[in-house]
C-alpha cells in the first residue's frame, strides 16, 4: 500500500554540520499491516513516520501510495494526508475544540467536508474509541487522560485514514488504560480494516499486537520481521541499545545456563508454555 | 521522616464563573515513612499520588488532617522554607525543571539563589554531579542531553537543595528502556550508598521490586501498603489499583498453577533464572540417575 524506496534525510546542525537521520531506508506497508516499530532514541523513528504522509520530504528517494509517487508535482498530498493518519505523541495536547465533538469535525472539516457529513464521521470514530453521547458536548479538558488521548485519536480517525500511525500512544498511562488503548487499535483494524503502524519503546506491547517488526537503528531499519524472529535476535537488539522484555532476556539466559527452550519467549504466556513443557514431561531428553 | 494523619485535599472544579463543585482527591491518608526507606507509590491515573507528592514538598496544604516532615508541621508558614528544603523533587517533565544554560550551571541555581558561599556551591555542584554520574557532562548545554541523562540532571538539581528526602513523580515516563534503567539505578544507588529517603511514584511495577515497601493507591485512599513480595502475590489487590504484575512474577505464578516447584514469588530475574535452571538440572540429573 505505502512503500519507501531508499529513503536519505538529513537535519542541518549549526554545531556538528550535516547530521544523517535516514540512511537509506526502504520498507513496504502492506494492507491490514500491524507494524511494531522500535528503537532506542535518536535512531530515527519519528522523522521516518513524518515522512508516511509527506509532513517532511525526503532528500532523495521516493514513496509510493498505492503505486503513485508522492512527490510527484501533481500528487495531490492533503489526499495523502488524508489516507495516513498520524497520531503524535501526547496527542491530547493538542485537542482545543469548544465541545469534543467539535474538535473531532475539525479534521473532516479542514478537508472540506460539509457539517453534516463531518457530524457523521466524528460520531462514528467517537463511538469506536468509546466516548458515550453524553460527553460530546463537553469540553475535552474534562475528560481523564485516557479518555482525552481517545478523543485525540478519534479526531485523527474521523479523516477516515487507511493507514493509522501512532508515536507512543501509551506514554504515560496506567497499565490498565494502556492495554484499553491497546485494544481500542486491534478494534480499529478489525473494523476498518485499516493498516497501523505503532512506534513504541515497549517491546512488551508490540510483541502482543503487532504482525511485524521494524527495529530503526541508525537511521536504518536494521530488522524486519515477526515478532518472534526479531526477538530471538537478543544479542544484536542489545548492542543497538534496545531494551527488550524482560521475559525475552529471562528466557535467552535460560537457554544460556543449558535450558533447552525453543528460542527466546516473546511473552509470559509462550515461557509458560515452553517451561511447562520440560520441566513437566518426564520422558528423556 | 514524614509523618501524615488524616490528610484530605479537595479541588474546586469550576463549571462556570458561578457554580463550583469539589472534587475530593486525597480521602483520608495516614502514613509513616522512617527515614532511609524506599517507598514506591503505585496507583492510577488520577489516584491521588501526585497531589499526595506535592503535599510533601509543600507544594499544596492539607484541607484536612496534618502532615509533619522531620517533626514539623507544613502548615507553619514561617518554617516554609526550612520544611522545603528537607524534601527535594524531580516531575515527570526534566524539561519543565531545567534552567541553566551548562549542566552545571543548572545545578547551581538553586544554591546561588539561596545565598550559599561561592566556594560552598562548587563542592555541592561537583558532589551532586558525581553521584548522578554526570560530572563529565558538567560543561554541555542541558539542551544536548538525552532523555535520561536529563532527567538525572533534574535529579542533581533537587539534590543540591541538600535534602533528606527525595520525592520522584514518575521519573521514567517518558523515558526508553535503556534510560529507564539509568535513573532508577541512580535511586537505589541514592538509597543504599546515601541513606536518602525515596518516594517513587511510578507506573512500572519492575522498577520497584527492590523497594522496601509499596503503597497502592486509588480513588485517593491507601488499598495496599506492604514489602513487594507480598503486595505481587496479591493479584486482586494489584488489578484493583490497576497495576500489571511484574513479568518474572507473574511467570513463577502460573508455574506454580502448573504445579512447578516454585514456592513463594520469585521477584527478580536472576533469581528466577536460578531457581529454573535447578529445577531442571535435578529434572534432567534426576533421570540420568534412574537411567544408571
């Protein structure tokens, strides 16, 4: 759907001269796609997602939506932006709207929509992020953080996007609200079949919910794969200084002391599994 | 240490200019901390744990009730400053906290504005910025730091108000894995090398399983406040205070449901490691033996 083909950005710093964020990335999203991306600080993420929906552009290389090039000079990009909805980091900041469910119609309102129809789709993405009919004419400072981060995410949905990116959507947020958040975006896929790409430092989170992951390093995107490939990689993903679950390392060093597992476990359930089964079984090895 | 009876904070919510409504956000805290203990403070959002935060530094007054720092009652507005400087703070935000324009610098505005000797400021500056691990960086603008190398300076900040206490509001927040790691083992260090008093309020239950003592929150009352060991076997308490159960421990939990030998929760990683690594070694050992 979304494809980069050696994508290069690079910042200016009056200090250092000429500083490389992107080095040559290429990488495909694919319908229905749930990408898990990660990386420590500075490796590139945030800059990569601002360049899905063209916000920067790149230096050299080229995007394609659904096999157009976007930088093209006829490429309509609000039609883009429109396609690729981002999500930013503590988005609720940026909700100012009188009611909330005036500032949800501000996206579809932005994008010439009429009022009726930017009505239509607020209520819509307010229903699936679950903000009940009561609270659409209240203002959004009255909502709890999770509540107010939902309201951030449904103005971004009601733009109808087919592919959502989301900066850290969690940051900040009890354990509880962020599973809800969690869930509220495999509700999302499921129902408008959308396509997410989910930048978190969490490996936890994205093990559970994502059906790929790109691991950013250096500008690069140094690994892409399942869940479960990327994460019995453990000695690579620890020299690029990415923290990794605590239940990945616990498993990894199990096999290390001569534990014979599989691979590395992505989640408390699968070590279970794995565990149960030799430490259980009593026939021979 | 800090001694709190009773404590009741109320906001006002003003709906408009003429109709107000309160919203009672600590209902009734009491609690103890000695000096020297570690004490994490896990809750929700909007549970009470920060306004209880702001509550120790003064920041806020009781409505009701009463909260002494070192025998002292924060409601002695002539001893506000003294009582201030028992308690030092770091908020979730490094960015909101830090003014100068070199990591030393920063660390030596608290001091210069409460007049402390010139030659008194530099030992406190290096002191803070060794412990924090930072003194290599003292000439870097607090703009090139990273994220936790920032929130380690904010940490070096509080400390040069040389307090006895050291009150976190959710230090890790916004911080990587990696990041994460660096200040919480700045904390312990802090604990156990400096004997300082530690409040950590925070949403990371793994970060906490060292501490002496965690204390549950919700809905602005204490639910839970006991070692980690027994508050992470309680699983209904923890769901109740919305929290996760920490992944080592929550593994040796369903082993155990499984009927896998391991007897009492397991908190940390190495010791997990060693105790699986065990079991199978007399597993395995075990049958070899038979084989014979």
């Amino acid at each position: 759907m979304l494809q980069g083909k050696h994508i290069t950005f690079s910042y200016q710093d009056p200090a250092k001269g000429k500083t490389d964020v992107l080095a040559d990335v290429s990488f495909e999203i694919r319908e229905h796609d749930f990408i898990g991306l990660i990386g420590a600080s500075g490796s590139g993420k945030t800059t990569l997602i601002k360049h899905l929906n063209g916000l920067l552009k790149a230096e050299s290389g080229e995007i394609f939506f659904k096999g157009k090039n976007i930088y093209s000079k006829k490429y309509p990009l609000s039609e883009l932006r429109k396609k690729v909805g981002l999500v930013f980091q503590y988005p609720e900041q940026q909700l100012f709207g009188r009611t909330i469910l005036k500032d949800v119609m501000y996206g579809p309102l932005n994008l010439g929509m009429s009022e009726e129809e930017a009505g239509k789709l607020a209520k819509e993405s307010l229903e699936l992020v679950g903000i009940p009919e009561e609270y659409y004419q209240m203002s959004p400072m009255e909502l709890s953080g999770g509540q107010k981060r939902c309201a951030a995410i449904a103005g971004v949905l009601a733009m109808q996007p087919e592919i959502l990116v989301l900066d850290e959507p969690a940051a900040g947020l009890d354990p509880e609200t962020k599973h809800e958040i969690f869930e509220l975006l495999c509700r999302i896929r499921e129902k408008r079949n959308n396509a997410i790409v989910l930048v978190s430092h969490h490996m936890e989170d994205v093990a559970q919910f994502a059906n790929r992951v790109w691991v950013m390093y250096k500008g690069k995107i140094a690994m892409d794969g399942t869940p479960e490939e990327v994460y019995s990689r453990v000695e690579e993903l620890e020299e690029m200084n990415i923290g990794i679950p605590q239940i990945t390392h616990l498993t990894y060093s199990l096999i290390k002391e001569g534990v014979p597992l599989p691979r590395p476990a992505i989640s408390v359930e699968e070590a279970e599994k794995m565990l149960a089964e030799i430490l259980k079984e009593e026939k021979p090895l | 240490m800090i001694k709190i009876e009773n404590l009741v904070h109320n906001y006002t919510i003003w709906k408009d200019e003429n109709t107000k409504s309160e919203k009672t956000v600590l209902d009734g805290i009491s609690l103890d901390i000695p000096s020297g203990q570690f004490v994490a403070i896990l809750g929700p959002n909007g549970s009470g744990k920060s306004t209880l935060a702001r509550h120790l530094n003064v920041l806020l007054l009781p409505d009701e009730g009463t909260v002494w720092i070192d025998g002292k009652n924060t409601q002695a507005k002539e001893r506000l400053y003294e009582i201030r400087s028992r308690v030092g703070m770091v908020f979730q935000n490094p960015d909101n906290q830090i003014v100068g324009t070199s990591v030393e610098e920063d660390v030596a505005f608290g001091p210069e504005n409460k007049n402390v000797e010139p030659e008194k400021i530099r030992r406190i500056v290096e002191d803070v910025l060794r412990k924090v691990r930072l003194w290599e960086k003292r000439k870097t603008p607090p703009s090139k730091l990273s994220g936790g190398q920032k929130q380690r300076l904010a940490t070096a900040d509080a400390l040069a108000g040389l307090p006895e206490c050291l009150v976190l509001d959710e230090p890790t927040a916004m911080l990587d894995p990696s990041s994460r790691k660096e200040v919480i083992n700045i904390v312990k260090e802090l604990n156990q090398k400096e004997g300082m008093t530690i409040i950590l309020i925070t949403h990371h239950t793994d970060e906490v399983v060292d501490a002496d003592r965690i204390i549950l929150m919700k809905d602005g009352k204490i639910i839970g406040d006991d070692i980690p060991k027994k508050i992470f076997a309680d699983r209904s308490l923890l769901k109740r205070a919305k929290m996760d159960i920490p992944p080592v421990v929550e593994l040796g939990m369903r082993l155990k449901k499984q009927k896998i030998g391991l007897d009492e929760p397991v908190l940390h990683e190495q010791e997990m490691i060693r105790k699986i690594t065990e079991l199978y070694r007399s597993k395995c050992g075990g049958w070899k033996d038979a084989a014979r």
